[in-house]
C-alpha cells in the first residue's frame, strides 16, 4: 500500500530529492521493472533522514544496474564470491581533507543486478518494486557503514532501520517472511 502524500509534503519531497545527486547506469532493463530515478532518490534520501544524516549539504551516490555476469565478476573480485548477488556496496573512502573541498558528500557507489533482484521478488513472493527499494535502502546504509555481518546487534539495528524507512516509504516489512 502507498501512502498519498498531501501538497505541500510532495514539494517537501522533491526538495529533499534534489539534496541527493544520483548518477544511475543502467546497463540492463527490465518491462517488469522500470528503474525511475526519482524513485531511487526518495529511497536514499529517506534513508538518510532515517539515520538522521542532515540536509545541509547535498549528498552523492552512484548506482549501475548490471546483469548476472557484471554481478559475480565483481562479486568475486571484491567478496570473493563467485556468484551474483542482489547488491554490493562500494562506500567513498575519501580522505576528510578531500571531502571537506567537494560541493557533494560522495557516499559511495551501489551495484544492482537486476535479474537477481526479480527473481528474488518472485521467490520471496515481493513485487519487483518494494524488493528494489529494500535493496537500495539495505546499500545505502552499507554506504554508511552499517553492517549486518558484525554481528546480531549489527544485524538488529540495520534490520530495524530497513523496517522503519520501508514503512515510511509506505511498503511493507522486507523481513515479515521469516
């Protein structure tokens, strides 16, 4: 279910939408899934107010919509896992001398692979859509440091994150299933 938003909280929105400076590669798409950016820009910058990541200074996040094979090279050459997966997470790594100059806050660089995310969807019983907001929510907060492999802690607080933005953004629990 989506949640209406009045007037004036959809002007709210598209100002927040344009603190966050998305450079999107699509190399593969998809009738069952069109990627719109300004989807993807409400998802991060929902995320960011979530963790409580202020307005002043715009933010910048890269994403490529890759395949399966552009997914496990990187999957392998990067995690040493030679598979595809759904997401990886590549955070700027900046020195703060260099990030204190930028007119944007680099956070860092997502890849998505697009098949993978669908047929998660479909086996997960999701709709394409709430799967690919989930993914570029659970990426963003990788790009901000947050890891579910630290530990249960970890994974509670990031999970609880995840819930809590995907009912902002008025979808459902990415973890009800379990």
């Amino acid at each position: 279910m989506k949640v209406k938003l009045h007037r004036k909280s959809e002007k709210n929105a598209k100002a927040r939408q344009k603190k966050v400076h998305l450079l999107l590669q699509q190399v593969v798409e998809s009738r069952v899934l069109p990627i719109k950016k300004r989807d993807i820009q409400r998802y991060i910058w929902t995320t960011l107010s979530a963790v409580g990541v202020k307005k002043k200074r715009r933010c910048e996040v890269a994403i490529r919509i890759v395949d399966q094979d552009e997914s496990q090279q990187l999957n392998n050459s990067y995690r040493g896992k030679d598979k595809p997966t759904n997401v990886l997470s590549f955070p700027s790594d900046l020195p703060p001398e260099i990030l204190a100059i930028l007119p944007n806050r680099p956070l860092g660089d997502l890849v998505i692979c697009l098949p993978v995310v669908l047929v998660e969807a479909a086996e997960q019983g999701k709709t394409a859509d709430e799967h690919f907001a989930h993914l570029v929510v659970h990426g963003i907060l990788h790009l901000l440091g947050y890891d579910h492999e630290l530990g249960e802690t970890e994974q509670k607080e990031m999970e609880a994150i995840e819930i809590g933005v995907m009912q902002e953004l008025g979808m459902m629990d990415p973890y009800a299933d379990r």
